[in-house]
C-alpha cells in the first residue's frame, strides 16, 4: 500500500509540472495557432537561468524570479524577431518547421555556450522531508506541485475575471471579431506568447533542483507537453492541467511497476487511442477554453 501511494503521490507532483508546461503550449496555440516546437527550450532555458542566478550568489528563491525575467525576454525576443514576422497568419506546417528550426538553434546554443555535460543545482528545501509515515515527499517536489496548482488556478481565474484575460479569450475565439471590437490582437497575441512560454519556465525553475540541467532537457519536455496537450485537447487549458496529473500519475505507475523506458511509449499510446476515440481530447474544443 505504501508503494501505491507513493507512486500516486510522486506522479502527482511531476504531473502538476507537465501541467505547467502543457497549459502555456495551448495557450500559445489557442492565441496565437501557432505550434511550438520550441517550447521546450524555454524549460530548459529557466533550468539554465536558476544555474546562472546561483553562479552569482543569488538565494534560490530570487534565482527563480531571475529565472523567469530572463525566459520573459527571451520570448519577447522570439516573438518579435521570429513568430509575429507571419506565423500568426501562416498555415500550421509552417510554424511546425519554423518552431523545429528554432529548438535546434536554441539547443545548439546552449550546448556553445554551457557545454554538453549536464549541471546539477540545488536548493535548501531539497534536504527537507515531507512524510506521513512511509509516504513521504522532498520539499522541493512538494513546493513544485503547491506552485504548479497555485499558478493554474490563478491563471484560470485571470482569464475568467480579468479584461485582459477576456481579451486573450476573445482573440483565440475571434480574432478578426476581436479586432474590429477595438481590442489590440497583436498585443494580446504577444502577451499570449510570452505568457505561455513564462508558464514552461515556471516548471523549468521549479525543476532545476530535482534534475540536472543540460542543453537537450528542454526536448523531453515538448514531448511529454504535446502528449499532454493531445490527451487533454488542443485549446483546452483545463484539459492540458488535467491531463498533465493524469500522464504524471501514469508514467509513475509504468515507471513503478513496468519499466521507465516504457512510459514514453504508452504515453503515445495514449495518444493514438485519444485521437482514434477522441481526437478533441479530453475537455478540447475549436477555440481555448479555460
């Protein structure tokens, strides 16, 4: 019994992180239709933030904010020099292979500029155990997972309550519509962009201290995020939070009682049959839902 629920609570945590991912995948699709296959490289970009803030004597904790500024500019960079010059127009196959094309050249600038060997960082929480008796948790899992649901549910209630939030949701639902009712489609769209890609360093940051940090991490990331975001529904950030604690329970359970290198492949296992039974996935729709 202790097995199960540890294995319950472990996936829960890394699935609160996929779920960080995934929601700012979908959002930055739902925005904007453009699919991100660069998204992962902002991940790995906060990793590599947090490593540069604690190189310069910063707490971790400011090492994350550092983090995140630093991912923040960077999308806002991208966004301008790269996405906003026709992928917000363009069919998606393009922004597929723009989006590939810039994953690799992030990838292969990082590997210039840190080299290949992978980093270990770590925090003061990460020494803390959390435990109710044999089920226990590390504290830097345990903070990833508070944040991870404390930043979603701030999110949804952003979008729902706020007017800027309304705006995103009215471009993805119709940006033309938006457009003519006075809303400013290109702010929103860069808003949404580097909102979503903020959201992967979240989980980036958060992450640093449980994994090693190397130039390729960010890969794995899209991944699972894509996974996520199939199994949950294109659109759908609800369904992307979902799904990630349902794929992060899962692959922990393959992982359990399989084998690690199974949980990739039953993860696009799950993906075909979502498609085959439910190509909308699990809460998608034509247009972001929150």
């Amino acid at each position: 019994m202790e097995l199960l629920l540890q294995t319950m609570l472990s996936g829960a945590v890394i699935g609160a992180s996929y779920a960080l991912v995934a929601v700012g995948l979908t959002i930055v699709f739902g925005i904007g239709k453009v699919v991100n296959f660069a998204h992962g490289e902002f991940f790995m970009a906060a990793g590599y933030g947090v490593v540069i803030g604690l190189a310069l004597g910063l707490p971790y904790g400011v090492a994350v904010l550092f983090a995140l500024l630093l991912v923040a500019v960077l999308g806002l960079v991208v966004e301008k020099v790269i996405i906003a010059r026709g992928l917000y127009e363009a069919d998606e196959h393009v922004s597929i292979i723009v989006t590939f094309a810039l994953a690799l050249g992030m990838t292969n600038v990082a590997q210039l500029l840190a080299g290949s060997n992978s980093i270990a960082t770590r925090s003061s929480l990460t020494a803390v155990r959390l435990s109710v008796g044999d089920v226990g948790i590390d504290g830097q899992r345990a903070i990833t997972a508070v944040a991870a649901v404390l930043v979603l549910t701030g999110l949804v209630l952003w979008l729902r309550r706020t007017r800027t939030g309304m705006q995103l949701r009215a471009v993805s639902d119709n940006p033309l519509g938006a457009l003519y009712s006075g809303i400013n489609v290109r702010r929103i769209r860069t808003l949404a962009f580097v909102l979503g890609v903020v959201l992967a360093g979240v989980a980036g940051a958060l992450l640093a201290p449980v994994l090693t940090v190397y130039p390729t991490m960010g890969q794995t990331a899209v991944v699972t995020a894509f996974t996520v975001v199939v199994l949950g529904g294109l659109g759908s950030v609800g369904g992307a939070a979902l799904a990630g604690f349902l794929v992060g329970v899962g692959y922990a359970f393959v992982a359990t009682y399989v084998s690690v290198d199974w949980t990739t492949g039953v993860g696009w296992l799950l993906v075909i049959v979502m498609l085959l039974a439910r190509p909308r996935g699990l809460l998608g729709a034509k247009q972001m839902r929150v």
